[in-house]
C-alpha cells in the first residue's frame, strides 16, 4: 500500500515538474535553398539562387507597402520550411513559416482545385478531432475576409497572395503534432488540440513548381499560431537563422521562454515592438546606422530627422532595404572604408556596391541603432556571397518600406515577446544550437 502510495507521489511530481516547466519547445527550420529541402535545386549557381532571392525580396518589399491595410499576404512559397503533422493520424507535411502572415492553412481532400505537394494531402474524413467552426462563432465573424456557408453552417476563409494565388476552404479545428527538436539527442512529439486553421479545398498557386502543403502564420493576429499557443507557452516566440553558407545545417523556430537555447542575457540588447493593421507585421523604430564612426540618421517628413522611424522586421524577405538616402549614404562610406576597388556597377542588376575578394577584415563595423538597443552587426550580416568570389553589400535602397531582411538577422537568437511587446537580439552561432 505506501509502495503504491509513493509512485503515484512521484508520478503526480513528474507531471507537475512537467507542467511547471512549460519553457516551450522548438521546431526545425530548413531554408528553401538548403540541400535538406525538397524544392532545393542542385543546377542553380550562387548567383542565380541570389538573384531569386533578391527579386523574391523586391517583390514582398513592394507588395507590404501596397497592401499594409488589406487582409492580402505576401506570398505562400516561403523561404523558411518546417514539418508538422496533423489529426489522429498523423503524417508529415511540409509548410511554409511566415511572420509576415497570421491564418494557418494546408491544402485538403476533397480538393476541387488543389496544386501539386509532396506528401499526401490531408483528408478530414480521416481524422476524428476534425471539427468545423460554425458561421456565428467568434472565430468565424471576427475572421478578416470570412464569410459562411448557410448550407452546411460552416465558416469559410479565403487567403489571397500578392501574385493572385488563393486558398479558399473551411475553417476548423484540428489537433497540430510537432517534432519537439529542443532536445536533439531524444526529440519527441508534441500534440497541440483545438488549433483553429484554413483546410483548403480549392487552392490556386501561380506556380510551375511543387510548393510547401500550406502555411503556418506567425503574425500577431488571433489566428496565427502563436497567439494560438500562447496560454500554454506566453505570447513568445524566437528564431536563430543559420548563415547563407551554412544552409546544410537547420534553423531553429521556438515557442515560450527557451531557457534551453539561451543561457544567459549578456550581450541582449532589446527593443520596442510595434504593431500595424492588420496586425501581422511587425515593425522596429530605426534611429539611424552608424558604420566605423560616421552616423546616418533616419529622415523623416516630419522634420524630427533624430526621432528615427519604422522599418518592418521580416523573416521571409532577404536582403534589407533602406529610405533612398540612407542606403546611398551607407554606399558612400562603404566605399570609402573598404580598400579594395569596387568591381563595375553592372556587375549584376540589382546589388550595386560589390568586391573581388572581399574578406571580413576589409568590412567596417555597423551598428544598428533601434529604439533602445544598438545591434552591432557581422561582416556576414553586410555582405553576401553572390559566387565566383564577388561579394556584395546586403542592402539595397526602398522606393517604400524599409524591412531589415533575414541576412541581417543570422547568427542572431532573435526573442519577440507579444504582450511586452519588445524584439530582443542576441550573438549566437545558431549552427551549434
């Protein structure tokens, strides 16, 4: 009797040491490019992926100026790709992962009009924690864009993409499965119910190529996963991008408090987070770049040039693009710190400031200087490797939007707490995590 007493103290100490040590838990995050993804392309040189991802990066700068205020998405093909499984029978799908979005959605059977996936695509009727969301749900009459099918009383949402692709199907819930890569000695599975998500049954994407099952938000709305999650491991999440060049090796995308990932805050430097309609993006204020001892102050129309002003922080768009005069003014000192000879302007189409050659020693210190926090960043986090040894400066000048791109951000644990609402960085070799 007191043996049986004891195991179920010390069963009832496990599941509450459990429960209390909710930190949260990571996922792998595998770059497009990467040789460990299905859409990587081995007959693409350096230069050619570059291009792609320059004009990728155009692109969504162009499209989250235009549509800041619409329920339109950037794009559904992403750079970075996780797993998840989902239902009572559970099998790995590829999803793009986005901080430039906020609805969950995967492709669904019975598809009317679905494109071409790598695995399966899930089918409800095959899963017994499939549930509809009824039309007069708060989930249902608070979607942007929603609407609701009276025959059946179900809700339907529809995503539109900045190339005219679509996803149109049902909401529902559905229990979402992840592999918990926190502990990569003895990663488990972890299960998440009632995750309110798009399953599409009509899907159109302008794409001549297979593209990920779906898309996983991490914007701030309601629907996006985070906030989904968020009574379980905080409104919190974190990211540690592994450097163009080390693309064999995964990302890592973390939910909660990840004490494992980080072992300290010395040399976190942390700063204000802010939101815009429709709470999706999010945005950083830039008070100016100093690159060895010069400042370039961030110009405003407001004729408070040293109040800085916004520049968006996003995952999914490369390079980083600067107002007109702060990226000429950042050409101007490169050139004259660096002494090396810059190779001719047309060297390609759109980088304009590139070397032969160039070697980290040769690139000055720049610092980032948001609200609050000044971000020293690396000669990796500067300049790209576009191939053939030419190495060109990662910034390019905005007609619109600035965004501080994902090469700015590698090698950096980045912590967004949403309800603090503050983006804090830190050094990190994220190869070794």
């Amino acid at each position: 009797m007191k043996l049986h007493y004891f195991i179920l103290l010390y069963l009832a100490s496990l599941s509450h040491f459990a429960q209390s040590k909710n930190d949260g838990f990571s996922i792998e995050l595998i770059h497009r490019d990467s040789p460990k993804s299905p859409f990587y392309n081995p007959a693409l040189n350096q230069r050619q992926l570059m291009y792609n991802a320059l004009q990728h990066s155009i692109n969504r700068a162009s499209f989250l100026w235009s549509k800041l205020s619409t329920s339109i998405i950037p794009d559904i093909h992403g750079v970075y790709l996780t797993k998840i499984s989902i239902g009572t029978k559970p099998r790995a799908k590829l999803v793009a992962v986005d901080t430039g979005s906020d609805l969950i959605w995967i492709q669904c059977e019975p598809c009317v009009h679905c494109y071409e996936q790598r695995t399966p695509i899930f089918n409800p009727q095959n899963s017994s924690t499939y549930r509809p969301i009824t039309c007069n749900s708060t989930e249902c009459t608070s979607l942007p864009g929603g609407s609701c099918y009276t025959r059946r009383n179900t809700c339907l949402y529809s995503a539109r993409y900045n190339d005219e692709s679509y996803s149109y199907g049902d909401l529902a819930s559905e229990t979402f499965t992840f592999d918990d890569a926190t502990n990569t000695t003895h990663p488990i599975r972890l299960s998440m119910s009632n995750i309110t998500f798009g399953c599409g049954w009509m899907n159109d994407i302008t794409t001549l190529d297979t593209e990920p099952a779906g898309i996983i938000g991490l914007g701030a709305s309601p629907y996006s996963l985070v906030s989904q999650i968020k009574s379980k491991f905080g409104h919190k999440f974190s990211y540690c991008l592994v450097p163009f060049f080390q693309l064999n090796v995964s990302s890592r995308l973390s939910f909660g408090e990840n004490e494992a990932l980080i072992s300290s805050t010395k040399h976190m430097v942390t700063t204000p987070l802010f939101l815009k309609p429709p709470k999706v993006y999010y945005f950083l204020k830039l008070l100016g770049i100093t690159i060895r001892n010069t400042t370039i102050r961030f110009h405003n129309t407001s004729k408070k040039a040293h109040k800085g002003g916004k520049i968006a922080i996003d995952s999914g768009t490369t390079f980083t693009f600067l107002p007109t005069h702060m990226y000429s003014e950042m050409e101007r000192i490169m050139k004259r710190e660096i002494k090396l000879k810059p190779l001719r302007s047309n060297t390609t189409r759109f980088l304009r400031l590139c070397y032969q050659g160039l070697g980290v020693s040769d690139v000055p210190p720049v610092i980032f200087e948001f609200q609050n926090a000044k971000l020293e960043l690396e000669a990796l986090n500067s300049f790209v490797n576009i191939g053939n040894d030419v190495i060109c400066l990662a910034f390019a000048p905005a007609k619109h939007l600035p965004i501080f791109g994902n090469i700015a951000q590698t090698n950096f644990f980045v912590a967004y707490d949403l309800d603090k609402k503050t983006v804090s960085f830190k050094p990190q070799i994220c190869a070794k995590l």
